[in-house]
C-alpha cells in the first residue's frame, strides 16, 4: 500500500517536473532492465566491490598499526588519540573534496574516501579495546615468564578483537555507503 503509493507520488511529479528532474518510474525500470541485460551492472559492482576492499582493508591495516603502537607507547597512544580526534571531526564532505582534488575522478578518490572515513572509527575501537586490555593478565603473564610476543598474541589480541570486530562492523557500513563509481573512471 505504501510502496504502490510512493510509486504513485512518483509517478505525478515525474509528469509534473520532467524527465531531466525526476524520470518516470516506468523510465527507471526501462534503464534497470537494459543495464542489467547488457551486464554492465556486474562490471560496476565489482568496481565497487574492488574500491571498498581496497579502501576499507587499507582503513583497517592502518587501524591496527596506530593500535599497536598506542599499546606500545604512551607518548603514541597521546598523539593517536589526537590525531583520531581530528579524524573524526573531519566531515566527509571535506575528504570528498580532498580525494577529487588529489585524485580527480580516477579510481583511487572513492578508494581514499572509504579508507579516510572508515579509518577513525575503526582505529577509535581498536585503540579503546588496547586501553581496555586487563592489566592483571599481563602482570599474570609477567608471573608465567611469558616472552612480550605471547603475552600480546595470548592476551592483548583476544582482548581486542571484539573491538576491531565491532569497528570493522561499523566502519565497513560507512564503506559501502562511500563508494560509487566516479562519472570518468573505468573499471
């Protein structure tokens, strides 16, 4: 009832405006229905699909970096979390802009989007699941002689991983939400 009713409303502003400000729903189907038959839909959405693991897995490389080195150094851990504030007071506009600028409309400015918005919210729950990491199971693990390696493999990677987990969730929503084919590129 909804549906045929926004169809409906659709339909009258179509007739109202125009095609070249709102296509009819029946043009819309007519465009689906020819790039789905000539296959190009497939082309675009690995293009996409490629862009986002690109971007996304580069987000989460560098996440685990700036993690790592926050559990490593309290100067880091400072700097890191100064440099994710900026991050995320950064609006994505802004980083649309920047990637157009740098990039133009080539492949690589939805790739730099992804990364620069998924970024600070994966590395924000990365760096609070090292904060977070139990301070007695590593005294424990200094009592048991463990070497640094397997405390931190034993340890501080487990303790984290439900934060890179649930950052990785988020941060891979925005993702997909960022990437789409740029209007010169191709795939």
């Amino acid at each position: 009832m909804v549906a045929a009713a926004l169809v409906t409303v659709w339909w009258l502003l179509s007739m109202r405006y125009g095609a070249y400000v709102l296509p009819s729903p029946l043009a819309v189907l007519h465009g689906l229905s020819d790039v789905v038959r000539s296959g190009e839909i497939w082309r675009h959405t690995g293009a996409s699909l490629a862009r986002i693991a690109v971007g996304f897995g580069g987000a989460v490389a560098i996440a685990v970096l700036l993690g790592l080195l926050a559990f490593v150094s309290p100067l880091a851990r400072g700097v890191v979390h100064d440099l994710l504030a900026v991050l995320n007071s950064t609006s994505v506009f802004v980083w649309i802009v920047i990637s157009i600028i740098w990039f133009g409309l080539s492949n690589w400015a939805p790739i730099f989007t992804t990364l620069m918005i998924t970024l600070p919210v994966v590395a924000s729950n990365i760096v609070e699941g090292v904060a977070a990491v139990d301070r007695r199971l590593l005294e424990m693990g200094d009592v048991y002689h463990l070497s640094g390696r397997r405390k931190f493999t034993a340890i501080v990677v487990p303790s984290t991983l439900p934060y890179l987990v649930a950052g990785m969730k988020v941060g891979f929503g925005l993702a997909r939400s960022s990437v789409s084919p740029p209007a010169s590129a191709t795939s």
